[in-house]
C-alpha cells in the first residue's frame, strides 16, 4: 500500500469518525432537550435571541441537524446558522435563516465562504413524545427541504466572522 492511499484511507477513517461523534452528540442534545420538556414558545424565544444578536453583531450559532439520506438512513450533519428572522403567526412559527453547513459524511469538512450560504426556513412545532410516558417536547425541521429535520440550535457556541459571506 503506497502512502498516498494509506493517508487517503486515514482521511477517510477521520471523517467516519467525526460522523459518529456528531451523531452521538445530535442524540444526546434530542434527549436533553426532551427531558427539559421545553416547549415551541420557548424555542422561539431563543430564536428571537439569536435573530436579535445577528442583527446586532452578526452572531452566527453552531447547529446539528439529521439528513435523510437517498437510502432512509439519517444521518447528523453540522453547521452555523445565522437567524434573520422570526415569523409567529397564525400558531406556527417559522424562522428564515442561512445557514453554513460545516460537516456533511459525503463532503466532510466544509470551510465557509461567500458560496456556501444556503438560505432556509425553519418550522418550530410542539410534538407529541411517547417513550416510557408521553410527554409534549418542542421540534425544529427545515420547511423548505424536508429531508433535514430535528435542529438543535446551540446558544452558547457563537462565532461572529461568517456575516461576511452573507
């Protein structure tokens, strides 16, 4: 085996690994999220906050999110998201973003530049859990693409350079 593929099989292993990190920390961000029992109204609450402080100061916030694959499979994926706005009416709350994707299994890393901004539209819906007893818990998925489904927005992990490439 030459070294050229060796380090391509390494980068490869890498990126498999990153995978299954990022898919470990989606589920245990769902489970917490479930066990607060947080609710869409306060979800959105949040939303505000980050469309406030984009405005602001161009904050942008780390995002993991599941991708249906061709498949079925779904599969965790990362990204910044920059909140632009929050639309309540009617009961449903929509949120219009952009957002940066910095992990995909098939890309792997994505390095953020002025063509990667992808602008989106969030829903925020109270959902029904039933596990061991049901519960009502809160869900984020993408109207516009429907294959990615279940955000978790992160309030404290922040980066303000990616207004740039908006």
């Amino acid at each position: 085996m030459d070294a050229n593929s060796l380090h391509a099989d390494y980068r490869l292993w890498q990126r498999f690994q990153r995978q299954e990190q990022l898919g470990r920390e989606h589920q245990a961000a769902l489970r917490k999220l479930a066990d607060t029992g947080a609710m869409a109204s306060r979800v959105t609450e949040a939303y505000r906050s980050m469309a406030d402080r984009a405005a602001k100061e161009g904050a942008s916030y780390r995002a993991l999110f599941q991708r249906r694959r061709d498949n079925g499979e779904n599969l965790a994926c990362e990204g910044w998201l920059f909140v632009r706005r929050v639309l309540a009416e009617g009961g449903t709350t929509r949120i219009r973003a952009t957002l940066f994707e910095t992990f995909t299994l098939e890309e792997g890393d994505i390095t953020p530049s002025a063509e990667s901004p992808i602008k989106i539209t969030l829903d925020i819906y109270d959902e029904l859990l039933v596990q061991k007893s049901m519960k009502l818990g809160c869900r984020t998925d993408r109207h516009d693409d429907e294959r990615d489904t279940r955000f978790i927005t992160f309030l404290d992990s922040v980066r303000g350079d990616l207004h740039q490439y908006l």
